[in-house]
C-alpha cells in the first residue's frame, strides 16, 4: 500500500526508553510495499461526498503545546489523508447496510502478507458491545483498522498510549470515537443507582456527559451517547504532547461518530 519506514528509525528518545519493545514484538517491521504482495488489497476509491459533518474542524488543541514530539514521525506523507480514510470508513459501512459487504483483504494472501508488519489506515475507539465491530460494519479486511475498545468507548492512559503509538509509528491520520445507540454503560451511568466492582470506574468516566446533557431536550440515554463520543474525542484531540501536536500540525483528525443498533448506519457527529 504505502512505503514506509522501519518503525525502529522513528522512535524518539523517550519513547525508546519508555520500551515500545512490546510494540515492535506485536506489530513487527512495516510492511514496504502491500500492494505489490497481496492481490486483494485494492480499496475502492473514497467517494467524491464524505459526510457533511467530516469537514468539522477538529477539537481545539491547548494553546501551550509542547511540539517536540512532532517530527517527521508523524509526518503525513506515508499515509493516505484523513478525509480519504473517512471516505473508506462510510463507503464500507454503506455497503454494509444495504447488505453488499464485499468482506475484502481477508484472503490467505492477505493474512500472509501482513505477516510481517501493518500499516492501518484508521484508529477506531468503539465500545466493546457484541453489535459494533468495526471491520465488519465499515466492511474493512485484515490489517485495515486498529481498533480499540471497551464498555462506553473511553479513552483511558492504556487507550491513549496505544493511539500515540500508531499516530507516532505507523502513520494513521484518522481516529475515530465511536458511540453507539442503546449503550448499555451509557445506560447505567444514566441510570444511577449503586453499581459493583470496577463497573462503577466505567460509570464515573460516564457520568460527565450524563450531566452535559441533563437539561437538553429528547432521550437523555441518547444524548448521553453522542455527548460521551464528542468529548472523548476532545479528549483525544488535546491530549499532550504527542496527539495535540499531531492536530495541530495538520496530521491527525479526529471525529466522532455513532453507530445506530438497528440501521447499521455510521453518522459523524458534528
Ligand atoms: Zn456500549
């Protein structure tokens, strides 16, 4: 697909010493040339019309951003743009809704040829709920998406060191936060009420959008949902140093989105 560097030359210093050995154990080289070795990897063209909301602008990063950390790690150059990723995402997802999923790069050569590395062309951070999987409702192969997920699609420590990691060294220009309709820990956390365990740490990440959207009109669960997906995806965006730098020098965007339970459709949020 793309050409792209070895990860080990674009490892800052401190990311070395804080060991993405475990990283490189999991991902391994960069694939150099995908297309060359794999006979079911073109990706159809993005559509000419994206989404009316894809053209809002990303989060506001903080004013004082440290930008040591965008170097030409980040640099765009080796990915395909946010906007055509999101292109691939809602073109996949329309085939899935009307039922003409082509199930692409899931081949035996597929999975050999990735063997030896990835180079995903979207981050997906969904909720970890049976209904949404995202190779599947954006109609995506092996390799395509590095996904994310747990109960309520929350972006913790873990999370946002696992997204650094593929803005920073494998070049994916899009994330997306990904909410869905009738979500059960969005639910509880409207619900209130007692609740047991280290469920109640999921609640309390919630309970923020449950009280941004107490006094707005219509289903509060609903709301609950696309105002847990917008601020998550803030949270991401002005996360320092390395994905707010990435925003603001243009080489990360990052939306969000609900999917809907019943419909199968995707729709960015504005
Ligand atoms: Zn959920």
């Amino acid at each position: 697909m793309l050409t792209s560097r070895p990860p080990c030359l674009s490892f800052s210093p401190l990311l070395q010493v804080v060991g993405y050995a475990f990283f490189l154990c999991l991902v391994g080289p960069v694939i150099a040339s995908e297309r060359a070795s794999t006979g079911d990897h073109a990706e159809p063209a993005a559509p000419a019309a994206v989404p009316a909301a894809e053209s809002k602008p990303a989060a506001p990063a903080d004013a004082a951003v440290d930008t040591t950390h965008v170097s030409a790690a980040v640099a765009p150059v080796e990915s395909i743009s946010a906007p055509e990723a999101l292109g691939r995402l809602i073109s996949g997802n329309q085939r899935f809704i009307s039922g003409d999923a082509e199930h692409p790069r899931q081949s035996k050569a597929r999975r050999g040829a990735l063997a030896g590395g990835q180079h995903p062309f979207a981050i997906i951070l969904t909720c970890a709920d049976s209904h949404v999987s995202p190779e599947i409702i954006f109609d995506q192969g092996l390799g395509d998406l590095f996904v994310l997920r747990n109960a309520g699609n929350l972006a913790d420590d873990h999370v946002l060191g696992s997204i650094e990691y593929v803005v920073e060294h494998l070049h994916a220009g899009l994330v997306m936060v990904l909410g869905h309709s009738k979500c059960g820990a969005v639910s509880a956390a409207v619900s209130g009420g007692k609740v047991p365990g280290h469920i109640l740490i999921i609640v309390e990440d919630i309970e923020p959008a449950v009280e941004a959207v107490a006094d707005k009109p219509g289903e509060m669960v609903d709301n609950a949902i696309r105002a847990k997906a917008l601020l998550v995806a803030r949270q991401i965006s002005r996360s320092k140093p390395i994905l707010s730098s990435a925003v603001e020098a243009g080489h990360l965007k990052v939306v969000a989105a609900r999917y809907d339970l019943s419909t199968g459709q995707v729709v960015i949020l504005p």
